[in-house]
C-alpha cells in the first residue's frame, strides 16, 4: 500500500550525485524520475544516468526527449564517458530506444554473435524493457542477462549485467 521505491545506483568507488529530478508526466501517474552520478573510475570521471520511465507511450516519448536535452544527456557527455541504463518499459524498436540508440550504443547489440534477451516478466522474460546504453568511448566486453531462481525470486524484471571498459585513445599521428 504505502511502497517506498526509487532509483539508485550502487558502487564501492568514489561517487558523487550530478543531478536528480522529476520526470514528465501526468498527476494522476505514478510519478517518475532519474539520477544522474559521476563515478571515479581509474580517475576517469564516468557519468551514470538511471531512471525508469513510464508505462504510457506519449509519458515515455516526453520522458526521454527530457532526459536526452541539455540538462541531462548532453551534460554527461561533456563531462566524461556516459552509462544511460533503467527500466526504459521500452521495447527495443520503440521511439524510446531509437532516440538512445542515435546517440549512444545498446550494450545487447554491441557483442557480434550476442542475441539480445528479455528481461521481462522474469518468469518468462517475453519483452526487453531493461537496457543499459554506452556512450562510444566505451567499450563492451561481455553482457549477459541474469536468469536464475534467485533472480526470478527477487523481481519480477531479469538484471543486465554489462563489462564496460574506456577505449584506449588512438595515438595521433604527428609525421609529414
């Protein structure tokens, strides 16, 4: 009855809140929002961006349009390599991730020879609702989608797991 939820990011590395707020939506809705983190990564400062979105298509298309503007996404990609991830209740082919995917890789289709997996309902995952994107300076090494009991048990969505890594700079060539 009185659920207590939001977003959250988790780390043992040194991090520091960028920005939090509201999301588009209607008043009459479960009300959503986002976070944005930086996290110190080998002094490489990665900026985390975590939000879930809404079940209503126009509320997701407001939404997103809102998260990849000025204030959010295009603050994080001057700031450092970006992690832009959540529960988007999103299918792949929806204008949510045709907008993230113009700007930023799906880690699901980074991996040759990877098949995407759902992620949702976690009984049996039908739907991929939950995706992590990379800005292109990072690099995608391995992904999987945790299918276990205890997964299962714990939620009703699988979680992604994704093995991120900076893309060495190409040396610049200085000669004639």
């Amino acid at each position: 009855r009185e659920e207590l939820y939001g977003d959250a990011v988790l780390t043992a590395l040194p991090m520091r809140l960028v920005r939090s707020g509201w999301l588009p939506g209607s008043p009459r809705r479960e009300p959503r929002g986002a976070l944005c983190v930086s996290i110190d990564v080998d002094g490489v400062a990665w900026q985390i961006i975590n939000t879930h979105l809404g079940l209503r298509v126009g509320e997701r298309a407001a939404q997103i349009d809102h998260l990849l503007g000025d204030g959010w996404l295009e603050a994080a990609l001057r700031a450092g390599p970006v992690v832009f991830l959540g529960d988007l209740n999103a299918g792949e082919g929806s204008y949510v991730c045709r907008r993230l995917a113009d700007r930023l890789t799906d880690v699901q289709r980074a991996i040759p020879g990877w098949r995407p997996r759902a992620t949702w309902f976690g009984q049996r995952p039908t739907l991929r609702l939950d995706h992590i994107y990379v800005s292109s300076d990072i690099a995608v090494d391995a992904v999987t989608v945790v299918d276990s009991a205890l997964a299962r048990r714990a939620s009703d969505h699988l979680p992604i797991v994704a093995s991120l890594r900076l893309r060495e700079a190409r040396p610049t060539d200085l000669s004639d």
